[in-house]
C-alpha cells in the first residue's frame, strides 16, 4: 500500500465523535505510526451535522527513519479509504460531497435514522427515502457495511461510538490490529464494559458475523375478538387482497364502538368491492381511520389500554423497585366537551359560544395523573362513554362528513376510479385535535370547492381535476399558513374563478 | 476553564520537559509553546476554535503558579488586547487568544493603540480563524487588521512542531520589531491531532512571585498621543519594518523548498501547505514526505513581506502561482509590486486561475493548480499523469454530484435537548400567531439557532451583544415595538452598554429578552460575571438583573424559560403595554448541557448512598398522535422525533420523544400553551423510592390492575 490511510468519520455535533477520533488516534500512536486527525467542531457539535477526518501513515517510525509524512487536514474528493458513519442521512451527504467513492471508498455506515429537523416538522411525511439512500451508499462506494449502530449501541448499553469504533476496527482495512483498539478503551477506564460489549458488537457486524434479527409487526387491536358472521362478511364480500387491511379495521372499530359498527363499516365499503382495486383500497384505509376519529372518548380509550403503564414503564427504564408516575397533558375546551354532549345539548352549547368569546375560547389545562387511581378512574370514565357515543354531538358531526365525502367519491367513481381515488385521499388532511383538526377540516373544504364539485358538476376535465386534487393535497401539507394551497388553488382554479376571488 | 470539558489530562501535557513527546491537539500545542518561551501573562476571549487555549490554562492554576504566570479572562476581547498594554513598558511576554475575525474586530480599538508606541516585551495574538469549513462567523480574514495597524503576521505550517517553533520565534520576532505578532491559526490548525518535541518550560524573569519593585519611569514616546503618534508612524516604516525583514530572513521563517521544475514556482501562506502537498503528490509534482518537483516558497509570515525573498525566488522563472484565501489579494499584489519595482518579468498567476471567495480545501487547490499548469501551456510536470489525476478528479466529482436527484435536507446545528432557550422562542411564535409579526432582532449565542427550523426568526445580527443597539433605528419606525434578543454572554461583552445603556440614553421604546443561562454556552459553558461558580469554583456575584435595577430600566421580568404560558403573557404584556421605555424580560434557565452534566454527578452520589433520585421523561401515546407534527414546528428538540406509524391505517409518521430527553417539561407546556393534543404524557422515573412511593404505587398497580382485569 502506498500514501496514507484516510478515514472519514460524519457525526452528529455530541455523539462522541471526538472520542471516536481520540481512541483511532491513540491505537494509531500505540501502533507506533505517524496519525492526525481534525475535526471542525464550532458549534456543530450542538447536534448539527460534522465530520472528523484522520489520515494514519502505515509504516512505524522506526521503519520511516529520517523520512516525515506531509499529512493533509482534510479529505479530498476520492481519497477517502475508510467513511464510517453514525446515521444514514450523513452517509448520503458526505456521498454527495464526494468524499465516498467506487474506485476506493469502503462504507461503513448505521442503517438509522436520526431526522433532521428539516424532515421532522413536515405536516405530512418529510422523510428523505432511505431506500434512496441505501441505493446510493451501494453505487458510490467500494464495499459497504452497513447495519443498525444504535440498535446495537442499545443492546450493549454502550455508546454508538463505540459500535462505530468496532465496524472501523473489524473493517480490515486500518494497519492496526483490533486489540489496541481494546487497550485503549481499557486504558481510558471509562464505560469499559459497556463500551468494550459495543466495540465487539461493531466488529462482529464488520465482519459480517451479526445474526440478523426479524421484527414481528405489532397487532394493536389483536385481543379484539371478531365475530365468525364479521369475519365471514370480510372473507365471502370482498377480495383477498384486502383481508389484511379489513381484517385491522373491523378490529379497530370494534374497539372503538362495537360490533354493530364494524358492520355500518363493511356496509359503506360495499359499493366499493367489485370496483377498481385501488379505490377498494385507498376507501378501505381511509374509512376505517374517519370512522375511528379520535374523540376525548378515544383518547381515553387508548390512556387506559391494559399495558399501557407497562409500556412507559420499560420506556424510562426502570428496573424492578422503581416506582414510575405518569402525567397527562390535557386541555379540553368548548370542541372537547362537545365530543361527548348528546347532540342537541350541544348545539345549545355552540350557539351561546357562537355569540360569546369568553365562552368560545374557554379551556382548561390540567395534567392528569393516570398512574393514580382517581386519574385512571377519570379516564375511565370518559372511556366508559363509549356507550352513549352514537348519540353525541361528534359522532353525528363525523358520520355526516363521512357520508359526504362518500357520497363524492360514489359519484366520481361513475366518472373516472382515478378522479374517486384522489378524492378518497383527500381523507388524509382530516387529523389531529383542535385548531389542527379544523385546518385539516378547511383544507378539505377549500379544495372540495375549488376542484372536486367543480370536476363532479362536469366544469373542470377529468384529468386536469385529478392532477389538480393531488397538488392541493400536497400542498395543503407543505405549510400551516396555508400559503402553498392557496398558490395551489389559485393555479388550478378557472380563470373566472380568480376574477370572482379578485373581485371579493 | 469551561463546565464542558475538563482539561485536567492535557495539564499533565503541559509540564513536558526537554526531549520528551508532545501528543494532542494544535491550540493545547500552543498553549505548551507559550511556557516554553517564558510568557508572563495570557489572556483571551472564548471563542471556536481558541476557546481551549484559556479553558486548559485555567484549569491548571496549580502550574500557572509554580511558573509565575498571570491568566485573565478578558470581559471581552477589547479587554483582551489592551492586557497586551503590560508589554508596551515592561520586557514582559504576552500572549492572547480570540475567535477572529470578529474578537479582532472588537478588539480594533486596543490593538491600533498597542502598536502605533509598540513593545519591549514580546506580545502574541492567537487568532482563531473562523474561517472555511465549520465556520459560524461572517467571513473575513484577519490579514488587513495586522497590515493597517503594522503589525506582523505569522502562519505557520500546520503541523505541531512548525507551530511551536513559530510560537516561540514571534515572541523574539516580536521583541527585535518592538511590534506586536498575530498568529493565525485555522479551524483544522487549531483541533489537528499531532505530536511534537517538546522543550522545558521557561519561568518568566518577571512574575507574579518574583515581582518588580517599582513601575516604568515615564516616557511620553510609550504613548499613543500626539506628537508622538507621528513620529511612531515613522518608526513603524523606517526601523521596526526593516528589523522584522532582517529577523525573518536570517532566521528562516519563511522555507523554500527548491524542485527540479526551475521555470515555475509556488508561494504559498504556511497555513496551505499541507493541502498543497498533497494536490501536488496526487498530480506527480511531489511526494508523500514533501519532496517536491515544482519550488515552493513557505511563508510563514504572511505580513510583512520580504522582497528580497520574493524577488530572488521568482527571479529567472517563467511564472509563479501565489495561493491566497480572500480578497482583495493583498499578497499578490504585494509580489507584484515588488517584481514590478525589481523590474523582474516572471508572471504572477494568483486569483485569475484561484477563486477570489471562500476557503482553498483539495478541490479548490486541484483546480486552481491545473489552471495555473493550463494557463503555463501544460509546461509542468508530466502531461499524462496531470490529465488522469485530473480526470479521476472530475469524475469522482460528477459521481456525487449525480448520487441523489435531490437536494438532502440539511441538517444546522440546534437547540440541545431540554435548551432552556427554546421554550422562549415557542413563546415568540405563539405570541406572534397572536399579535402578528414583530421586527427581531437577533444576536450572537447559542440563541441564534432559532434562525434555523422550525422558528426561522430573526431580522437582523449585527454582532455579539448587538442586538438592542440594532434595533435602534427600527423601533422608530414600526407600529409594534420590535424584539431583541440577547445571551447573558452577550449582554456582559458590551450589550449592557452597547444596547441597555444606549437605549435607556435616548428614550427607546422596545423589548429585549435575555437569555439567563449562566455561561457562554456556545463556546463551550465558560463562566461569565453572572455565573454560578467562577474561576477557581467561587462566585463573581455580579447579577443582571441587579444591573439592570440600579441603571433604572422602568419596566423589567424575570420569567422561568420553560414556563411558555407565562412567557406568552409577559411577551404580550412587553408589546402592548401603554408604559413607555425599555422593557427588559430576562429568560431564566440553566444552560441544559450544564445541567445535565451537575445532575449527573450528584444523582450519582445520590445513589451510591441509597438516595431518592427522580428521572422525569416525556413520552408520546403513538396511537392518540395524529402525525401532524404541530408539537415539532413550536418546539424543535431533538428528543422530540418521528418514527414510522405503528398504525397500517395511516402512512404520515408520528411525534416520537427518544431516549435522549431529560424531562425539560417543554412538550407539557406547549401542548398546554398551544392546545395541541392529548398526545403527551411525563413518565417519572423514581430511582430507589422511599416506602411511601412504594406503598403508593403498589396500591395504585393493584387497584389499576383490577380495574383493568387483570392479575395484579
């Protein structure tokens, strides 16, 4: 081998890149071998994106005599041996800088995501496509290793640099030999069961000695029972392609209502059986969650799920002996109370907030401690109302709005499945709670005017509608002002159409 | 000395004595040539990349002691450069260290004052360039300030051993020119890993135990006044200029490296050389150990130049390449004033083939150097060899470029997990969602973050402690009042009087929020005035809000950082109160990474003695989330994450909180303060409870249990 060995390591600012760099750097020194590493840490080490580059010269001092390497400072585009990273995301970046390459590149990197906030804050889905970034890990680089650090880092309670340290040690490619690494992490005295347990975890993966293990997906609603006549109708109604899905959402609303309401579920479905597969679909998915919308009922529902304490007891950690005490965060205002007040209450109810300001934006912030016996049996309660549901305000509002929006899609179905399925999707940017829920709920409304009943009263043509429906949608979930749908809207909009709003 | 890392191993470092091996980082290096050259005083402002430069020396007060040495943290870097006034009438060896170009810029003022008299003892600036790479500054380079001002400019190779031998001949560089020496120093140059030789420590003549009886007779000519003002403009030119030319060239500070290609040649800033190296190793002009084939003029000293040097290294070639970050190129007009004058024809390549922006990494210098060997007529070196290095270049370049169709999210620095500082910026987009837009002005700190997602706010930043006194001419001007913003950090290093002061002066009417953290967390949690613990562990015991009280600022709050409600009601009552003046909100709130690192000793202690310790943490039910993530556009920590739907119903992901929080109690107060959603719960964790706990919860399981149908 000729020229130095060159690692490239991409971090997140506080996850012991700098550690990471210090033990290379010492094993390197223990090797007798010219090392040196830099590192721009400034204030990316506040979480922010950074990167730690080390170049070992592979022959020992005594070996170099008189002869002193020049070492560089920094990686240069295609002269990286060895990228390690901790997170899939900064894999890619420092592939698109160039610092990964075919000719020479082995890739070292976790399959994990750690979102960046760019992604995080999205209304819908902001992820980056790992798939892509996986694809281009691949392409890029010399050979890969490429397995989940934190998951790893989890199960050795060590650091994730420590896993990362073991990949880069077991990688085959640094003229040091594994055990230095060891001694070093010995020598450090710090963590050095943990991190040693972690160390060994990354070599093995390097060495492609990591069993692989399967997750099984979860079934929320599994202690669900169905009843043979549910299931039957499911099996003998509709195609088997859907089993799955119905099979999930007949649970679900079970759990949410009842048997009868699993029943009104198929019923509404059943136009839709024989029809184009995708509309079936995209029907079935989107119904079972309106049909399921998340009431103070529901929410209390799924506050007292048995299990539930369990489940944030092994979140925290907590070891035998250690009490656990969980606090809810709830603020019901005049929208909540409605959820569960029988309808013509209710409108009461609405019509004096409607005319008082005091009374329309009244809520109350209490947290809630559900660990409690009184806190639980609270929840119980509210849960217990379940029975009373179909008579409340929520339940009428939510079904009216369903049979609308059902009542869209069955007629666009006569006029193209494509135009129905579009609609059908609209049924996402109904979520959430509160102010949320009524953007959600708006946005549907604007574009239900601008596009759909203007493409069902035949006034826009088929394909532009469709087209124009899946903007919108998408834009209504690119910014909370509404900004993006508006412009949306506006474009798609007859020109007419503008004249009226312009005039407005 | 920094709450964030302890340099206790590194000071072991620094007592290295003759003959033995130096190994760690390039600002520590520094730092351990400084006692080698037997400085007497060492001073500074935190800043990247200096800010371990201080942080080890005051963590070594043991050390400092034995030696004599005086350390002082300057209140800025103003403060800094004038301590260098100690060297004007004493032979005593100064050094300090600041982020620059903006620490060189507050201390403009100081340094001008420091080396129109000049010095007898020999006075060092460390200059953290913050530029390139990694940079969080506005980008200028620092040359202009040393060739305004006559001072001279080192910039030394970047390894360790080049670096301490420059440390110590600037102090005699310094002495022989009677002026006053910047070091500069790279992002990388500061952090580079490296080992040198070192040397034993020199204990100054004069120092702190070994006093001086009686003070500097008085000499007017040591002033910086008129008359004498004029006749040290002179000295500057006529005797400290040509001493400095005569000390650099006898003593090599520059370095020539002669090749066996005569017709070109390279000058090149000591601080390049090493990319250089190896874009020229790559091209087959040069080797791994630095032998190379086209001759390379080093220098080291950037500021002044010595023509002599320049003209007997271009004399006889062809042309010369003159690498040089920034503009104007200062350097290569220099050269080519001086072949000018010497009436020497070798052409000068510099920013016709280099860019005039940004830093000179390997793919700026690649470029650079086959435009010069284009420019040149493919004249140098191996054509065949140049032309496959080239292409391997371009294509590994192509590749990536080609790798993803899209634009990768990026990913800024932020907020820490449980900041105290976030929660005030939820506040300012609640309160805005409110009252409508407000001018904010921003500021230098940790804070600035919030110009990032989620809360992009900010109008303007104007310098460290600068935000009130930006706003100045704004407030006038605006129908509601504008919003600074301010870090305690900030606030001591001139905000007090830059922005408190002024407005209180001319009757201004807006709003400042100060971040109380207790240190300048950006740089590393140095302590400031207001910080809990100083040097040595005791307190300064200065208070901003006892400042703020005895200047009389008519309308001040003290509001808990994490109390968002709270913060929205004053926020509001700040911008819309008829009371006219200054109204001054301090944000009160621990520097989390502090925190956590205090709360992990003591509950540590805690437990070794069978103490209660409570962990609270934030978790969210994923089947009451909806996926709107409303919660991460108020709060953006980065604890609070996403994670696939576990529902196979919904396809948008969920609000996720990772194991990483600390239980800040910011989620409960936004969805509280936001009406959010029912999402959020706090699990508190408690370590080794008492019987009470025990009972209580034993009850309460039982009970639940029961109600739940199950066995207990």
């Amino acid at each position: 081998m000729t020229g130095s060995v060159n690692l490239l390591v991409a971090a997140l600012g506080g996850e012991g890149g700098g550690v990471l760099t210090s033990w290379v750097v010492n094993a390197a020194r223990d090797s007798d071998m010219p090392v040196q590493a830099t590192s721009i840490p400034g204030v990316a080490q506040r979480t922010g994106a950074t990167t730690y580059y080390i170049e070992i010269w592979p022959e020992t001092w005594a070996e170099l005599g008189d002869r002193q390497p020049v070492l560089a400072l920094s990686p240069a585009v295609g002269e990286v041996d060895i990228f390690a990273s901790s997170e899939l995301l900064e894999a890619g970046r420092q592939i698109q800088a160039g610092y990964v390459s075919p000719d020479r590149t082995l890739l070292i990197s976790s399959t994990n995501r750690v979102y960046a906030t760019a992604e995080k804050m999205q209304m819908g889905d902001g992820r980056s496509d790992d798939k892509k970034l996986v694809q281009a890990a691949g392409d890029r680089s010399q050979t890969q290793v490429l397995f989940d650090m934190e998951d790893a880092a989890r199960e050795s309670g060590a650091h994730v640099s420590a896993v990362l340290l073991g990949a880069i040690a077991g990688c085959g490619r640094l003229p040091i030999d594994a055990e230095k690494f060891r001694e070093g992490i010995r020598a450090e005295g710090k963590a050095v069961e943990a991190n040693l347990a972690g160390f060994e975890a990354g070599l093995k993966a390097a060495r492609g000695e990591m069993a692989v293990r399967e997750t099984q997906p979860h079934e929320r609603y599994s202690g669900v029972t169905v009843s043979s006549q549910i299931a039957a109708r499911v099996r003998d109604s509709f195609p088997n392609g859907i089993s799955g899905t119905l099979d999930h959402a007949v649970r679900r609303l079970i759990d949410f209502q009842d048997a009868a309401y699993a029943g009104l579920y198929l019923d509404r479905l059943g136009e839709f059986a024989d029809g184009d597969a995708r509309l079936l679909q995209a029907v079935a998915r989107h119904l079972a969650v309106r049909m399921s919308f998340e009431d103070v009922i529901r929410v209390a529902q799924a506050k007292t799920r048995p299990g539930r304490l369990d489940r944030i007891r092994a979140e925290t950690g907590a070891n035998v002996g250690d009490t656990v005490v969980v606090t809810e965060f709830l603020k019901p205002g005049i929208a909540e109370f409605c959820d569960v007040l029988p309808d013509r209450i209710a409108r009461l109810v609405l019509a004096r907030a409607a005319k008082s300001e005091a009374l329309r934006n009244w809520q109350k912030g209490m947290e809630l401690n559900s660990s409690s016996i009184t806190g639980h049996l609270k929840l119980r309660m509210l849960a217990g109302l379940r029975r009373w549901r179909r008579g409340t305000w929520r339940f009428r509002r939510e079904q009216e709005s369903i049979d609308a929006w059902l009542g869209m899609i069955s007629d666009a179905k006569a006029l193209s499945d494509d135009l129905a399925i579009e609609i059908a999707e609209c049924a996402r940017l109904i979520k959430g709670y509160s102010d949320t829920h009524s953007r959600g709920t708006s946005n549907f409304h604007r574009i239900e005017e601008a596009l759909i009943r203007p493409a069902l009263a035949g006034e826009i043509a088929i394909d532009e509608a469709v087209r124009g429906i899946a903007a919108a949608r998408e834009a209504a979930l690119a910014d909370p002002d509404g900004n993006a749908l508006s412009q949306s809207l506006a474009e798609e909009v007859r020109p007419e159409e503008l004249q009226k709003e312009a005039a407005e | 000395m920094s709450a964030e890392r302890s340099f206790r191993k590194e000071v072991e470092s620094l007592r290295l004595g003759d003959g033995e091996i130096f190994h760690g980082e390039g600002i520590l290096a520094v730092t351990k040539a400084l006692l080698q050259s037997g400085v007497a005083y060492v001073g500074g402002y935190q800043g990247a990349p200096v800010s371990h430069l201080l942080d080890v020396l005051l963590d070594s007060e043991e050390l400092m002691d034995e030696m004599g040495v005086h350390v002082e943290t300057g209140a800025n870097e103003a403060a800094a450069a004038a301590m260098l006034g100690a060297s004007i009438n004493y032979p005593l060896r100064g050094a300090v260290g600041w982020k620059s170009i903006v620490g060189t810029n507050v201390a403009a003022d100081a340094l001008s004052n420091l080396a129109s008299p000049g010095v007898v003892g020999g006075a060092l600036i460390i200059s953290g360039e913050d530029y390139g790479e990694g940079a969080s500054i506005i980008q200028e380079r620092t040359l202009s300030m040393a060739m305004k001002s006559s001072m001279w400019m080192v910039d030394p190779r970047p390894n360790l051993t080049t670096i301490v031998d420059t440390v110590e001949k600037s102090f005699e560089l310094s002495e022989v020119s009677n002026t006053p020496i910047i070091m500069q120093l790279r992002i990388r140059a500061c952090h580079v890993q490296g080992r040198f030789v070192a040397k034993d420590n020199r204990k100054p003549p004069i120092n702190t135990r070994e006093r001086k009886k009686d003070p500097a007779p008085f000499e007017y000519a040591r002033l910086a006044h008129p008359p004498v003002t004029f006749i040290q403009e002179k000295l500057k030119v006529e005797q400290r200029l040509p001493a400095a030319q005569k000390y650099i060239r006898e003593k090599g500070l520059n370095e020539i490296f002669d090749g066996d290609i005569s017709r070109h040649g390279i000058i090149v800033p000591g601080g390049l050389y090493n990319t250089l190296i190896r874009r020229l190793a790559r091209l087959g002009l040069a080797d791994d150990f630095g032998n190379t084939r086209i001759p390379l003029l080093v220098l080291n000293v950037i500021h002044p130049l010595v023509p002599d040097q320049i003209t007997d290294f271009c004399a006889g070639r062809d042309a010369v390449l003159v690498m040089e970050e920034g503009n104007p190129e200062y350097l290569e007009h220099q050269i080519n004033g001086i072949l000018r004058k010497a009436d020497i024809q070798t052409r000068v390549h510099g920013k016709d083939v280099m860019p005039m922006a940004g830093e000179y990494n390997a793919t700026v210098m690649h470029k650079g150097l086959m435009g010069f060997i284009e420019a040149e007529g493919l004249g140098i070196g191996d054509p065949a060899s140049i032309r496959e290095e080239d292409q391997r270049f371009s294509a590994a370049l192509d590749g990536a470029a080609d790798a993803f169709p899209a634009p990768l999210p990026p990913r800024p620095p932020q907020f820490c997990t449980g900041c105290p500082e976030r929660p005030v910026f939820s506040a300012l987009k609640l309160i805005q969602a409110e009252v409508g837009k407000v001018h904010i002005a921003a500021d230098i700190g940790c804070h600035a973050f919030a110009t990032f997602e989620p809360f992009s706010m900010g109008n303007s930043i104007l310098g460290y402690g600068m935000s009130l006194a930006s706003a100045a001419a704004v407030a006038p001007f605006q129908d509601k009042r504008s919003i600074s913003i301010m870090g305690d950090g900030g606030f001591w290093h001139n905000g007090l009087t830059t922005g408190v002061i002024g407005t209180m002066l001319n009757e201004g009417d807006s709003v400042l929020v100060i971040m109380q953290n207790g240190f300048t967390s950006a740089t590393g949690q140095q302590f400031i005035p207001s910080s809990e613990k100083g040097r040595g562990g005791r307190k300064p015991g200065m208070s901003i809000e006892k400042t703020l009280q005895s200047l009389g600022v008519p309308w001040l709050r003290k509001v808990r950082t994490y109390s968002v409600s709270e913060m929205v009601d004053t926020l509001r009552e700040a911008l819309t109160t008829p009371e006219k003046g200054l109204k001054v909100i301090i944000a009160d709130g621990e520097c989390q990474l502090a925190r956590q690192r205090r709360l992990r000793g003591e509950h540590a202690e805690k437990l070794k003695q069978g103490g209660r310790v409570e962990l609270p943490r934030f978790g969210i039910d994923d089947e009451v989330c909806t996926g709107d993530h409303s919660c991460i556009r108020l709060s953006g920590c980065p604890s609070l994450t996403i994670k696939p739907n576990p529902d196979p119903l919904r396809s948008d992901p969920v609000a996720n909180v990772n194991n990483n929080c600390v239980g800040c109690g910011l989620c409960g107060e936004v969805s509280h303060a936001a009406t959010l959603c029912p999402s959020f719960y706090r699990a508190e964790r408690v370590r080794n409870p008492g019987i009470v706990d025990r009972a209580v919860a034993g009850l309460r399981n039982g009970v639940i249990n029961l109600l739940q149908g199950r066995a207990a």
